[in-house]
C-alpha cells in the first residue's frame, strides 16, 4: 500500500441523447449502445483510510459550497466491497444526481480510481472501467454512461460495454442544460413497455457530428414517448428560436447547444454552463500525512 492516507479524483459527466440497453446473462458483457456528450462538470470524490467504510454525498451550490444531501449510496459501498477494502468515501458534485448527467456513473469511476490509487491495487485505467460498469450494469444505475466517461468529447457507441466500439470527437461549442426534476434510471430499464418504444425509436444511422447528434437525440426523445409536459414547453421554446435541443436521457431536462440557448432556458430556472470534457476520469491528488 503506499503512505497516501487521501486520494481526490474527478469523472467527468455525461448527457446521453439516445441510447438502447443490451442486456445478456453475463453482466460484463451488458451495457448499452447509444450517443452522447461527456460534459465538463462531473464528480469529485475524496478516498480516506479508514477502520470502517461510510459513504457521504454532496452537492455544491453556485458558490461551490458543499451541502450533503445524503448519508450513503449503495453503489460506493458495492464498490468497496468488491475491492475489499475499507474506506470513507465523500462525493462532491454541482450537478443534480439522477437528472441525465450521469452523477452516479462519474461518482462510481471517480471513487474507483481514488480507491486504486490510495490501496495500490494496481488497476490500470480499463481495469478500473471495467469494475466500474459492472456495478454501474448491477444496479441499473445506467447502462453506458461508465463507458462514455472513460474520455472526453461527444460519443457515440455502437456496441455495448468498455470495451466496444466508441466513435470519439471534439466540439468547442458550449452546452446549456436545465432540470425539471429527477428521472430514476432503474425505473426506466424496468419497465418492458418502455423498452419497447425506445428500441422501436432507436436509430437506424449513427450520428457523424455534434449537429446531428442533437438531431438524431430529438428524434429518439419524440419517437421514445418520454418527453414530459414540462420538458415538451422547454422544447417548444427552444424550436421557435431555433436553438438546437433535446431531452437529456435519463432525466426530466434539456440540454441545447450553443451561446444562444443560454437566454432561452433562463426563463425556465437554472441553466447549468457546460463544455464538452476534454478527457476522462483522473486522480487529482494523492496527498499523504
């Protein structure tokens, strides 16, 4: 083990625009096909030695002050069993959890890594992937937005898990997003009537640019059958100013592109700035005392 007593690591997010779950008797080798963009925000996790394990969930106001939110989260504690090794683990993240950001997917490979890092497991980096998408499958927490956040820029995956295929590119257009309220993923990939529709939406061409992919996304968001009210307004508004948007997947908001969505989704709450991440998961510091 090294002398580290605290590692920090940080995951970038992830809004995914269409996607269809691949599910197979092996948990490894499910996941989910699909398009999205990694975003720049995503979650910080702090890693500390400790005789017994304990998860702690925050969240970070405008001002980067943290509030907890919540005393555990299963997936860490899955985690730091399957590692075998104990730790206190503190997630800090600006974006709402369970909203289409992929929170959870970026908490879990964040605290993978730190927890690498700070126990010496030798993990490399797709190992660490790999532990984090079999729990991410486990707990249907998301199906692949683990495999997403293993870099940056906007994706597009057309075969399951790390280790398919993942067209990567860069755009230097911002991103705006707005939530309405939370979608709990597990919901969703429970239900056999909403399965349905979203493999009968599920898109017969893959995207090749950042424009069509928001194309392609509002496409599948109308044809899915999972555009809410609230967001239907949001849309609406978006359509008449010509402003490129869809529904983030899955969560009750919007995510649009370029400078000029920012004005339009203010008048709806708080608009979140984003960029497309430039890279994925990292370890920050690894501090020992």
């Amino acid at each position: 083990m090294t002398s580290s007593r605290k590692v920090t690591a940080f995951c970038p997010g992830h809004i995914s625009g269409f996607f269809l779950p691949v599910i197979r008797e092996s948990p490894e080798a499910s996941g989910s096909t699909g398009g999205g963009i990694v975003i720049s925000e995503g979650v910080r996790t702090v890693a500390r030695r400790a005789p017994s394990s304990s998860v702690r969930i925050f969240r970070t106001d405008r001002y980067g002050v943290p509030v907890r939110v919540d005393e555990s989260a299963s997936l860490l504690l899955d985690l730091l069993g399957h590692l075998d090794v104990r730790a206190e683990i503190e997630t800090f993240s600006h974006l709402p959890p369970g909203c289409g950001y992929g929170m959870s997917a970026a908490a879990l490979l964040a605290a993978t890594h730190a927890l690498n890092e700070l126990y010496s497991l030798n993990m490399d980096i797709h190992a660490c992937t790999k532990v984090a998408h079999l729990l991410e499958v486990l707990h249907r927490s998301g199906l692949g937005d683990v495999s997403a956040c293993q870099g940056g820029g906007y994706v597009v995956r057309t075969t399951p898990g790390p280790d398919g295929i993942i067209i990567r590119k860069h755009d230097p257009r911002p991103l705006y997003a707005l939530t309405v309220s939370p979608l709990q993923t597990s919901s969703v990939l429970s239900s056999s009537g909403i399965l349905k529709q979203v493999e009968s939406a599920y898109p017969d061409e893959m995207p090749r640019s950042l424009d069509e992919l928001m194309m392609v996304s509002r496409k599948f968001a109308e044809q899915s059958g999972l555009i809410s009210g609230d967001v239907r307004k949001i849309l609406s508004v978006c359509d008449a100013n010509d402003i490129p948007a869809s529904m983030t997947m899955l969560g009750n908001g919007v995510f649009a592109l370029g400078r000029n969505a920012e004005p339009v989704l203010k008048g709806f709450g708080e608009v979140y700035r984003l960029s497309l991440a430039t890279s994925g998961p990292r370890v920050l510091r690894g501090e020992g005392y």
